[in-house]
C-alpha cells in the first residue's frame, strides 16, 4: 500500500530562462488539474505561483514556491523556480530535492543562457529532465531548431515525442507520436483525429526515431525491435520511462501555454516519465558524529525519519515555515525532530500542504512528501532533520558567493532596531543575502548576488516591513588572502589599574589551497590553558571577518598555533582574543597579501553586425572571450569572464551598443587577485570612506 502511494508522488520543479514562460506554464497545470478556477497571468500580475508584491509587479519569479496538486490520481508537488541569474541559488535549492524538471524553452529564443546554467544545475544533482518548448506560436517559432540546440548545446539526447501541427499563427496542435493521433483543441477539451496525410511521412520518420533511439537504451525494446515483435505503446513508454530515470534521454514535447494547448499531454508526460521517490532510490548521507561514515536511507515509511529542509518563508499570519522534502520515515505533528546539523532538537507545531499563499493543515509527512513545517526555532536552510535515535547528515546545499556590497540604513534613527530584526529575516529566507555590521564606520552592510537581488531586497523592506531606507550605490565585494607564510611571535600585556591582560601565542599563517579559513591547534604541554584555545580561534575568525587590508572579509587563510604562554593571573579569553587580533594586524604585510575581485562568467547573444563593437567593448572591461560559436541564424553567443567592478551600467551600454537586439547573462565564477595599481587605488578609497 506505501509502496504504492510513493509511486503516485512527483516532486518536480519547473526550470527555464527568464521570459521562457515557465510561470504562465505553471498556472495553466495548476488550472487544468483543478487546483484554481481562474487563470492567473503574469502580464497584469494575476499568477498564483508569483504571490510576492515584486513578483507580480515586475513579470518575474523570485521565490521558489511550492505547490501540491494532482492529476489523474496522480499527487504532483510543483516548485516554481526563478530565471533570473541573481536568483540562482533558489534554483539549485530546488534541484537538491526535487526528484524530476519540466525543463521550458522558448521556441523563438531557443537554448538561452540561463537554461544553460540551471541544465547544468540539474546534471550536478542528476535530475531526470523533461523539455516543453513553449511559445510554438509566436514568429520564427521553430521546434526543430531548439531541438538542435539542446543536442549541440546541453549534450541533451533531446527526442521529439510529438511533432507540431501548423507553425507560428497557423499552430494548432501536435501529432502523439506515441499513440499516432493528431491532437488539437476545442477551447480547454482535446480533441483527437487521424494524422493528415501530408504529415503521415514525416510521423512515421519521427516515431521509428524514437524506438530506434529507444532501444539503444533499453535490451528488451532492442530485442522486440531486432525481432521484429510487435512493439506496443506501453513497450515504448516503459522503456522512455526508464532512460528519463538513468538521465540517458530527454523527451520534448511542445506547445503554447498562453493559449492552453498541450499542458494536458505536458502533465500526462510528467506522470508517465519523472520518476517517482521510488524510482529516484535509496537517499545516501554520513553519520552525524563520524563524517567518513555512510548510511542510507530507503524512501520508505518503515525508515527511520529524514528530511532536508530547502526553504524558509517568514509569513504575517503563519510566521516562519519552512519546507522540508521528506526521504523516509513518517513525521506527526506535535512530535518532537532532532537536527542534526545544529544538534539541536525541535518541536514541530504545525504541518502544511502550501498552495502558494493557500495553506491547508495536515497531520503528518510522509515519506517522499514535501511540506512546510510551522515551529521550528533554530532549523535554517539546508539543514538535515531527522529520528533522534537514528542521526543522519545529508548533503548539505551549495550556496554561491555574495559579489556586491550596498550600505543601508533607516529613514528614521527610531527604526534601526526594526531594520535589523527584518534584515535578520530575509537573510535566515534567502542564504545567498548575507547582512554585517561594519564597527569602523557604524553602517549595515548588505550583500547579494547581483544588482537586482539586492533591490528587491529593498523593495522588500519598504512593501513587506513598512520601512522606509536609505541605500549606497552598490559596490564590489571584495575579498583579501594572502600569498606567503610567515611566524609571528606576540605578546599582548596590559596594565589597568588593579587586574591587569596578558597573553603569549606563536603561530603561522599560510595561504589554504583547500579553501576557506582554517585554524590548527599544536599547543602541547598546556603552555596555554585548553580553555583559551578556543578564543585564540575566534579572535582569528573575527579579525579575518572584518579584514586586515581594506576591511574586506579575508578567505582562504590557513592559522597554525605553534605554541605560547600564559600568567595565572591576568589571562583571559579576552586578553587572548585581543592577542590575537592585534598579533594580525602586526604580522599580516609579511604575509604578502591580495586583494581578490570577483570574476564573472558572461553570456553575450547577438547580431552578426554588432559582434566587433561588442567584442572591443568586453575587452576594455578587461574582459576575455573563450569562445565565440554561431547561436542561431545570423547571431553569435560570446561566451567568457570579466571583472565584476567593470559591469556596472553594462546592460544600457549593450543596449547602446546593439541598437537593444542583443542580451547578457552573468554569473559569478571565481575570485581572482585584482592588478596591483587597482588594489592600491580601491585601498585608497577605501581609507578615504573611512575617514583615514
């Protein structure tokens, strides 16, 4: 009976690039399934998935979304997901736990930048994918064409499952190469007829592709083909169900959802190929307390209960849910959770089935399941729940770098407590947002993903918070490392009055290959006190956090406590803090260290006429073009990296440039040391901003 209900579940998200028409897609199966009874688009900003004031107001999706529907008994959970590049750690959230895609293509634009990067997204999370390529109506509309693409483009084994019926204006539907039948619309019914017999030939071309292709993938449909058997409708669909599954082939299928054709073939697509969290197999974690150790868990509600939680959303009326994606085990409302990566426990409140801004409540969770969860105090995203007698780690979320910085602060000096508790909100909803305090020159710093996450951000504070805000003109985030090992031996003493501070530590700091910042302890003998270690440890995090250089956080740093001292009676954990930050500021010009820039990777389509311009005008922005290759009939794709601190106000310069034909996308790649006379002139700055 379990095994069964499993089987019935598809968690699935729906994934393009912007303006692709994902969301109008989104609502037309949510109408057609019965979940609305009016039509929401996103051009006057009626869409039920897009449920944010800036959403509706500016045509774009901002929030993942999670939705329950279902179709033919089918119980389908939809997360809509956003296009737009700032909003791309919403999109990789949402593949870790999704167990199928319908990925939209514009049948005008073809395979744009973006659906690039999210295809790769769901191959890093091997997400079993389906394509719809949608817009079959508009001009220069070519299905083929996109098709090709993929192929060249995503490596996609992308496979014609229907053939369209009319092009542009004239389209009116598909022929099933499945069943054979044309299938067009009368108003919101299908209706069903015999392939005209100018379209038979190409058909029947297509369909014997599609079993040939097939049967590449799948023994038994290889030996009925060799064999010459009969070859049935479900042969064909249990052999495309499973390549879907093992991600050998991608199945297209097509349509217009503006104009309500082919989403019921698009859902009887998701139900017959995305695979269930049965199909989708055993989840696979380590243990809590012993990282090199792995454990499994079956989707099965006799498992012990595990969870990810993959978004937070702070509601008016609910407060702070948070949506978990169940893998095994059931979990009951009013029970109590263990967090295994907090090591904290938690008690759940209530448990909610979301219809975008609808809510029903449920009893419990079950395996395979995805909910919101009302209650939790210390569970952020990513984090692993799970059976207390039964700890598990799963994979933890890959959060991108933040590569702006923007200054903020309140209207009004009586509001600087409310700004604070709303910023603490959106940063705990959104990872990719981080806030600080910058001590030296008392100013909130917010940082983000790009030009548009952070003013939507401020959008958000106005609308949802009734705040009122004053912003800086956004910045590059910078970042400082170092380039040598150096010792440093340091001693910190001082004498106030009656107690006095002392503190002893040696130590090394070298650049870290494996990234991040990492503190090694080889004190032995108890010159220094075990107590004091872990001071010593936070002295250097805070010190780095906050910059040694320019005030810009520092990354991939390498502290190694060598040995020291201590007096029984002055030390502290402060003294010992104290120490250690000022040994850094001694230290850290022995060190050889670098300023860091962000480096983005950039996607360019256009005309062949514009491509010179285009070009020279990169290169001033001490940009470097990998490749150029041709991206559809007269345009070009220019693909490769530039500084982000040389792009702003690219997008009117590309307009300029290309009379408005051409677009960009961009996205963060790396950070790389940034050319001596540009460090020296940004540290210059950056003492005058600070009243040096």
């Amino acid at each position: 009976m379990e095994h069964s209900f499993l089987q019935t579940i598809r968690n699935i998200g729906i994934v393009a690039h912007i303006d692709a028409g994902k969301t109008t897609t989104t609502e037309r199966i949510l109408f057609f399934t019965g979940t609305t009874h009016k039509m929401g688009e996103v051009h006057n900003g009626q869409a039920v998935m897009d449920f944010m004031q800036q959403e509706q107001e500016r045509g774009i999706t901002i929030s993942s979304a999670a939705i329950s529907t279902t179709w033919k008994n089918y119980q389908i959970n939809i997360i809509d997901t956003p296009g737009h590049i700032d909003f791309t750690l919403e999109v990789e959230r949402s593949l870790r736990v999704l167990d199928g895609i319908v990925m939209v293509f514009c049948a005008v634009g073809g395979v744009e930048p973006q659906s690039e990067t999210v295809w790769h997204q769901a191959d890093r999370y091997k997400v079993p994918r389906i394509a719809f390529i949608n817009k079959m109506d508009r001009p220069g509309a070519d299905f083929f064409h996109t098709i090709e693409m993929m192929n060249e483009m995503l490596g996609a084994n992308a496979i014609p499952f229907q053939l369209p019926v009319g092009k542009e204006a004239e389209y009116e539907g598909v022929i099933d190469l499945m069943t054979m039948t044309k299938v067009t619309h009368k108003g919101l019914e299908l209706v069903y007829d015999d392939i005209p017999a100018d379209l038979r030939e190409q058909a029947v071309a297509l369909r014997e592709n599609m079993v040939v292709r097939l049967a590449e993938v799948d023994e038994t449909l290889m030996v009925k083909y060799l064999n010459e058997e009969t070859i049935t409708v479900e042969d064909i669909k249990h052999a495309a169900r499973h390549a879907v599954t093992k991600l050998l082939i991608t199945p297209v299928f097509c349509g217009t959802a503006f104009k309500n054709k082919g989403v019921q073939p698009l859902l009887d697509a998701v139900v017959d190929y995305l695979p269930s969290p049965v199909d989708r197999g055993i989840i696979d974690g380590v243990d809590a307390d012993d990282h090199d150790k792995a454990i499994f868990r079956k989707p099965s509600s006799q498992s012990p209960f595990a969870a990810l939680a993959f978004k937070i959303i702070t509601d008016p009326f609910v407060g702070q849910q948070t949506f978990i994606r169940a893998y095994s085990g059931d979990l009951k409302a009013g029970s109590y959770i263990f967090n295994a990566t907090k090591n904290k426990r938690e008690r759940i409140g209530r448990i909610l089935k979301i219809h975008a801004d609808e809510r029903r409540e449920i009893g419990e969770v079950r395996a395979g399941d995805i909910a919101a969860l009302v209650g939790l105090k210390y569970t952020t995203t990513g984090d692993t729940l799970c059976d207390e007698a039964n700890p598990i780690l799963l994979e933890n979320i890959h959060y991108p770098d933040t590569v702006l910085d923007m200054r903020i602060e309140p209207a009004g000096k009586e509001n600087r407590d409310k700004l604070g508790a709303a910023l603490g909100k959106l940063a705990l909803e959104d990872p990719s947002f981080r806030v600080r305090y910058d001590e030296e020159t008392e100013e909130t710093v917010i940082s983000g993903m790009g030009e548009l996450h952070l003013e939507i951000v401020v959008d958000r504070l106005k609308t949802e918070y009734g705040l009122a805000v004053i912003v800086g003109a956004p910045a590059v985030a910078f970042r400082e490392t170092i380039t040598a090992d150096t010792r440093c031996d340091y001693r910190y003493k001082k004498q106030t009055g009656g107690k006095g501070q002392y503190a002893h530590i040696e130590f090394r700091i070298e650049p870290n290959p494996k990234g991040g910042l990492e503190f090694v302890d080889y004190v032995r003998g108890g010159n220094i006190p075990r107590e004091y270690i872990p001071a010593i440890h936070k002295g250097f995090l805070d010190t780095a956090a906050k910059g040694l250089v320019a005030g810009y956080p520092m990354v991939d740093v390498k502290f190694v406590l060598l040995d020291g001292g201590y007096h029984e009676v002055d030390s502290s954990e402060m003294a010992f803090r104290l120490c250690t930050a000022q040994a850094l500021r001694e230290v850290i010009h022995k060190a050889a260290p670098k300023l860091l820039e962000p480096i983005m990777k950039i996607e360019v389509n256009t005309p062949d006429e514009y491509l010179g311009d285009i070009n020279g005008d990169l290169h001033r922005r001490r940009g470097k073009i990998d490749s150029m290759r041709r991206h559809r009939k007269g345009s070009q794709k220019i693909t490769g990296t530039v500084p982000l601190m040389e792009m702003f106000g690219y997008a009117s310069a590309l307009r300029t440039l290309s009379s408005g034909r051409a677009n960009y996308s961009m996205e963060f790649l790396a950070y790389q040391p940034l050319p001596e006379a540009l460090a020296e002139k940004v540290i210059e700055e950056k003492k005058k901003s600070r009243g040096n």
